[in-house]
C-alpha cells in the first residue's frame, strides 16, 4: 500500500493520477473527506495529530510525505508514524532552498525535516523541486481586481517547474527500482522573469496584464497578506524574494528529463492547462 500526503494539493492531486496509470494501490491521507471524493481510497487524518494517523498508516510500505507550512513537527509525526508501521521507503518532498549558501529560512526548514527522515533510517527518495508554477495563482486577487501583477524581484530570474512534473517524478520514485538514498534537485528549463511570465500568461488568457515593480520585499509581503503574515514566514519570504531579485536563483537541472525521459513541461503549457482559473 502507499500512502499519500498533500493528497489535495498541487502535486497530491497529481500524484494520484499518475499513479492511477501505475496499478499501485494507493491510500489517500486528507482532512476533509470531501475532497477526496471520488477518488482513491482515503483515510482522515491530521499531520498535526498523531493520534490520528495509525489508522492511515496501517500496511503501509511506501510514502510520498509532504508537509506544508513551516516548523518540524509534521514531519516528526509521520516519521514516527512510518516506523510503527513498519514503512520501507520514504519519497519526501523538499525544497532546493536547501542548497543555498547560506542555507535561507525555506531551506533550513526543509533541510531539517530531511534530517528527521534520514535519522529515521527508513530508506528515502528526496525531491528538491525550485519554485513552482502553480505560485503563480498568487497573482488571482490583483489580477481580478486591476489587471495587474506586482513583481517583487525586478530582473531576477527563476525555472518554475509544473507539480505534475514533480508528482510524475514522485511517482516513478514510488513505483519503479533504484531510487532509495537519491536526491532529485528539480527545476523547469526555462529561467524566466516575472515580466516574461506575466508575457506568457497574458498570451494564454488572452488579456492584457501589467506589470507593477514593488518597492522593496516588504511591500511584496504585505500585498500578499494583507492582515500581516505569521513573523517567521514574512522573514522568510523576504529573504527569499531579495535573494530572487539579486539574480541568484536562475539555476535549472536536466533531472526531470533524465528521469521522466522528456523535456519538463512549460511554463506556457500549465498556463494553457489553467487558463478556466484565471478566467473565472
Ligand atoms: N511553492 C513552491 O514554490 C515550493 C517550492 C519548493 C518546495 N515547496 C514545498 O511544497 C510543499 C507544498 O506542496 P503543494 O503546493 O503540492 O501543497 P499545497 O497545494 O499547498 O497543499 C498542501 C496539502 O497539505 C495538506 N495539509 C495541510 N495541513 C495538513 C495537516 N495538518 N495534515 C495533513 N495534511 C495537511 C493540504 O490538505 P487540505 O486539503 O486538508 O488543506 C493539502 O493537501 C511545501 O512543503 C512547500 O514548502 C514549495
């Protein structure tokens, strides 16, 4: 049986159709049983809860384990829950924050969370995926409410990569040999800027879109939570918005190519695939 978590999210829900193709049986661990409807076979269950998770992971011997959010004790919980299940492989998603130098707050999060899954001793696949496209639905609210997007890293450049490229990854991790004890860093192959995305997006919606510098990471924290964000997060994002607009996050890998034995998807074919998002 493998067990996934994030079940709902952007590459949750992507990994359970690309598993669907795979004849792997597949648990989904999800809060709201609503939003598994439908679907595979589900548990309720909350990461924030070990009391509850025994029962998901009952005759589990594989896991695609993602934590959202900051701190460790998600992870903390799911790994404990994985050892008294007696789980066999670990496919856990990290971030590429964690090869920074030095290591930004997104990344010391992830690295840490690694930690908890290697010192369980339960062998693991990491995903280190960059930024992903899928950020871009940030931009909804000014997009809906003026026609704009701001942009909070001038110049600096970064490749998105699509979560169905992760989760196709993911799922070739969970299902074939020779993945236990590597680390995937995965990118899309395009360095763009936020004018080139915005560019793209425009394109695919069929809408003019301006662009709108912000004055300084803060400001871009601000706009995108209005009511204040939690203070590690907004440090954190500032951070990682100066290091973006320093320029220093273009890197892009062939992993996903080497892996899935194809180009990594574009950034214009999601904005294609999810022109009815920004429509509505
Ligand atoms: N965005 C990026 O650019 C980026 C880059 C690198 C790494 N990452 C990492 O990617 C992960 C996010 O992936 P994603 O975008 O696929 O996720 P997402 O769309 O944000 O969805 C989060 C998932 O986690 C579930 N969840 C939230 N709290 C939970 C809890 N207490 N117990 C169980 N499940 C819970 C949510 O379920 P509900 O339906 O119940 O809410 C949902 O399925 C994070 O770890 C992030 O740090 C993101």
């Amino acid at each position: 049986m493998l067990l996934i978590t994030g079940a709902t999210g952007n590459i949750g829900h992507e990994l359970t159709a690309a598993l669907e193709g795979k004849q792997a049986k597949v648990r989904l661990l999800v809060r709201d049983p609503a939003r598994a409807a439908g679907r595979a076979e589900h548990v309720v269950a909350d990461l924030d809860d070990p009391a509850t998770l025994p029962p998901a992971f009952d005759g589990v011997s594989k896991l695609f384990l993602l934590t959202p959010g900051i701190g460790l004790t998600q992870t903390e919980h799911a790994v404990a829950a994985a050892r008294a299940a007696g789980v066999q492989h670990i496919v856990h998603l990290s971030s590429a924050n964690v090869l920074g130098d030095p290591m930004p707050a997104m990344g010391r999060w992830h690295h840490d969370r690694e930690e908890l899954v290697r010192a369980s001793g339960i062998p693991a696949t990491i995903l280190r995926p960059g930024a992903f496209m899928t950020n871009t639905l940030e931009w909804l609210p000014t997009i809906r409410e003026g026609g704009f997007v701001l942009n909070p890293i001038g110049q600096g450049r970064f490749a998105p990569i699509d979560p169905a490229d992760i989760a196709a990854v993911a799922a070739v991790a969970l299902t074939e040999e020779g993945h236990q004890g590597k680390q995937y860093v995965l990118t899309g192959e395009e360095a763009l800027t936020v004018i080139e995305q915005v560019q793209i997006l425009s394109t695919a919606i069929g809408r003019d879109l301006e662009v709108r510098p912000v004055a300084s990471p803060e400001e871009a924290v601000r706009s995108r939570f209005p009511r204040g964000a939690p203070p590690a997060l907004a440090d954190a994002l500032i951070e990682g918005y100066t290091l973006m607009r320093a320029d220093t996050t273009g890197f892009r890998t062939n992993t996903v190519r080497r892996l899935l034995g194809r180009a990594p998807r574009t950034f214009s074919d999601w904005c294609t695939r999810n022109t009815h998002r920004f429509r509505s």
